[in-house]
C-alpha cells in the first residue's frame, strides 16, 4: 500500500493520477480507512508531526522534492531508506530558471533598467559571455545539468563540490581548501547546493567579498535556487547595499514566506521569486515513483536513495 501525505500541494491530485497509474496497487490518503502496519511506501511533503505513527511495514519513504533537508529533520522519521525526486523535467525547469538569471545579470539588467527609468541613453557595452566567469556550487544533478545549458551560451565555467569533478569545459574546485579560489574567479555565483550541517550559512559577507571584482560592471552577482538556509538575508542587505554584490536573484528564504517585513522586498537590485524556481510536475513525478515502487515490488534495489550520513 502506498499512503500519501503531502501539504501544502494538490494531494487529490497526485492521489488520482498516482491511483490511474498504479491500479490494482492499493493507494490512500491520510483521511481514508486503512491499516498503518499495511502501509509499504509513504509518499511526502513538509510531514506532520504524526506523518510516520504506526507505520511498521515500511519500505521506503519518497519524497516529493528533490531536496531533503526538511525531512531529514523530522523527529520521528522511520529508519526506512529515502528516495528524492531526480528527473528530467525538474532538471529542465530548474535549468530555465538558472539561465534566465544568469544571462540577466551577464547583461546587466538592472543597470540598464535603471537607465531607463532616469530616461538616461549610456552605452555600455557588457563583457562577452566567453569573457565572464558563472560558479555554481553543487555539481549533482542540477548542477550538472546547469552546466550543460549554460555550455553552449558560451560562458566560462566552474564548480564547486565536496568531491571533485572532472566535466568537459568546466573548471572544477573541490572541498572548503579550495572555496576561496573557486570564488575568487567568480562573476555570477550559481547556488545549487544541498541544505546540510557544512552549507547552511555558506551565502555570507564573507562569501561575497571573495568574489571577483572588475569584470561585470557594478559588482558580481549570486543566484541562490536552493534553499533558504544557505543564505544570510541581513548580509545580502548589507552587500547589495555597499556594492559588494550588484545584484541578487532569490527563489528561497531563510523563512518562507518571505515576510512582508523583510528589506529585501524594497531592494531593486534583488530578484525575489516565491520558491518556484522547479517544481515537481505531476505527470512526470507520478512515472518517476510509480516506476519506483513497481521495480521495487518486482525486487529491485530502490534508486536515489539518500545518503543520511552526508545529509543529502
Ligand atoms: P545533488 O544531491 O544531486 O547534488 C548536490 C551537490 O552538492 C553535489 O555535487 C555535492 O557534492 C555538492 N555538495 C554537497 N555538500 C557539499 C559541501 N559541503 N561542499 C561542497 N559541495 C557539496 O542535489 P540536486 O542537484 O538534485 O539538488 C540540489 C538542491 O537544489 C536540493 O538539495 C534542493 O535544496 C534544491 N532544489 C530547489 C528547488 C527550488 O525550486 N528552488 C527545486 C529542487 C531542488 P558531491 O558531488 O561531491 O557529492
Ligand atoms: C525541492 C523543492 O526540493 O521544490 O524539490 O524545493
């Protein structure tokens, strides 16, 4: 039996589609009558305190996102393993979010918007895309398909991650040794990180000092599609306000959602979007776990299972 329990997204939804595709399999909601101890594969997003009670005969858990880091904190959550969400069409849109900006601050759109608002005519000419350097921190599967789109756009590339990388054309930096280097080539800073214990914090002051300076006029810039916790709202302010970064493209928070009070609403040179960056599709979410629990129940060895020690 496969139970759901997602909030904060359309979960009749997913139960319709996730019934049509895994027919005869039995699959229930949180309101329906059924046995916990029946319950083999739980389905889930932002979990309750109660999401797991009673759940005996479990195999698996499968989540709905691609990252973890919430679940990971539940207090109850079963010793089960943990498959993420890793597909094509969250890849894609992620992508998508990623060039959109990235090409942004290559051309200087807030300057030029700026201009326009002063009814001001200043040719300038931006650095070609050969000639300007975008660093993305986390080289998995959405970094790496990052990488593969912002390839032929001809932009200078490098990666960080915690093991090294060797991709064709892109400049690999590995571990915290060689973070500062990795930054100091940097123009346009990518965040595809996981939210663990090592990343949490890793968008500080700090951080956007070490940038590279010179090359985008105004200032580098960072776009942070990952999570909240990475960044330090009160020290993208201070940047954003002194010229340390020129721009700021943020699809997560440290709180969500963004209060009506935060000051990075009021910043023009910060692109604020409601954590929309990639989101998990239905229809190619429900082929992804519905191919999942069925390999599973033919006896085959779950995929993108998490890897708890490394928190992602
Ligand atoms: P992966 O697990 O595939 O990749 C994680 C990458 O980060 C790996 O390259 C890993 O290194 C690297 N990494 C992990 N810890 C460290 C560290 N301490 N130092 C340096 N590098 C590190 O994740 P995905 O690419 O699938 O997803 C990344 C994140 O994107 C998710 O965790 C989620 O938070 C976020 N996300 C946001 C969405 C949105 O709508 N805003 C939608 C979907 C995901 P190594 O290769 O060496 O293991
Ligand atoms: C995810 C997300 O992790 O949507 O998939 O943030």
């Amino acid at each position: 039996m496969l139970l759901l329990h997602l909030s904060d997204v359309d979960e009749a939804d997913w139960a319709a589609k996730l019934k049509a595709e895994l027919a005869p399999y039995p699959v229930v909601q949180r309101g329906d009558a059924f046995d916990p101890a029946e319950v083999r594969y739980i389905f889930v997003w932002k979990p309750k305190p109660d999401a797991f009670e009673g759940l005996t005969g479990l195999k698996a858990v499968l989540s709905l996102g691609a990252g973890v880091d919430a679940l990971l904190k539940h207090p109850d959550l079963p010793d089960a393993p943990i498959v993420r969400f890793v597909d094509k069409d969250l890849s894609q849109r992620m992508s998508d979010y990623v060039v959109a900006h990235v090409t942004m601050h290559h051309r200087l759109y807030s300057r030029f918007r700026a201009d326009q608002q002063a009814k001001r005519w200043s040719q300038f000419y931006p650095p070609s895309a050969s000639e300007t350097t975008v660093g993305i921190m986390g080289m998995g599967v959405l970094g790496q398909d990052a990488v593969s789109r912002l390839k032929p756009l001809g932009f200078d590339l490098r990666s960080w991650s915690r093991t090294p990388k060797a991709i064709e054309g892109v400049e690999g930096f590995a571990g915290q040794a060689l973070f500062g280097e990795f930054l100091g080539g940097t123009d346009i800073l990518v965040n595809l990180l996981p939210l663990t214990p090592e990343t949490a914090g890793i968008l500080n002051y700090e951080t956007f000092s070490k940038l590279r300076r010179g090359q985008l006029a105004g200032g580098p810039a960072i776009v942070n599609a990952a999570r909240g916790g990475h960044q330090r709202e009160a020290d993208i302010v201070k940047a954003l306000g002194d010229g340390t970064l020129a721009a700021a493209s943020l699809d997560v928070f440290e709180v969500e959602p963004l209060p009506e009070s935060s000051p990075l609403w009021e910043i023009e040179t910060c692109y604020i979007t409601p954590h929309i960056a990639a989101i998990s599709d239905p229809a190619s979410g429900v082929r992804y776990f519905g191919g999942i629990i069925r390999a599973h129940e033919e006896g085959k060895p779950l995929i993108n299972v998490v890897d708890r020690s490394r928190g992602y």
